[in-house]
C-alpha cells in the first residue's frame, strides 16, 4: 500500500512538473508542446494580447484552429487553461 501510494504521489507531481498554463507560457515554452508550431503560437499569443482565456471554449472561440480535437491533444501534452485540462463536451452538445 505504502509502494502504490508513492506512485500516485510521484505520478501526480509528474503531471504538475509538465502542466503548461496557457495564459503565462512564452513563446518558446507554448512552440515545445507538441501539436503546436509557430503559426499556432503566434495566434494563442495575438489572441492573449487581448485578455488572458477564461477557459477552452473561450480559447477554442479565439483562437482559429483550435477545436475540440486539438484542445483534447493539447490538453494531453500538458497544456491547461487557468490550471484545467480539457474536458471533452458532452455528446449532442453544441461545440463552441
């Protein structure tokens, strides 16, 4: 029991260590997330510029490019929304 709950622990801290907050990266911090490239990043940033994201709908809504799909990769890669992962929309509900 001791063993399992230090994994969970070292699991846990693992995941925190890679979280990346969208509404404080860099440039280059926001280009080593994979899914991301330069074009992406210049959008997150312009999009930023105006006022920090509230959530992944206001960023899916801002930024082109970012759907549910690619927010749900991202979101995989470490990246968070106010220190959120994505979570997918319900079935038959309206995407942003």
């Amino acid at each position: 029991m001791r063993t399992l709950t230090l994994a969970l622990v070292l699991g846990l801290l693992a995941f925190a260590a890679h979280a990346l907050e969208i509404n404080s990266a860099n440039e280059a911090e926001l280009d080593s997330v994979r899914g991301l490239g330069p074009a992406a990043t210049a959008r997150i940033l312009e999009a930023r510029a105006k006022g920090d994201f509230k959530d992944w709908a206001d960023l899916m809504q801002r930024v082109k490019g970012i759907k549910p799909r690619t927010a749900a990769k991202l979101s995989e890669a470490g990246l968070t929304v106010n220190q959120q992962a994505f979570t997918a929309p319900e079935p038959g509900a309206k995407a942003p």
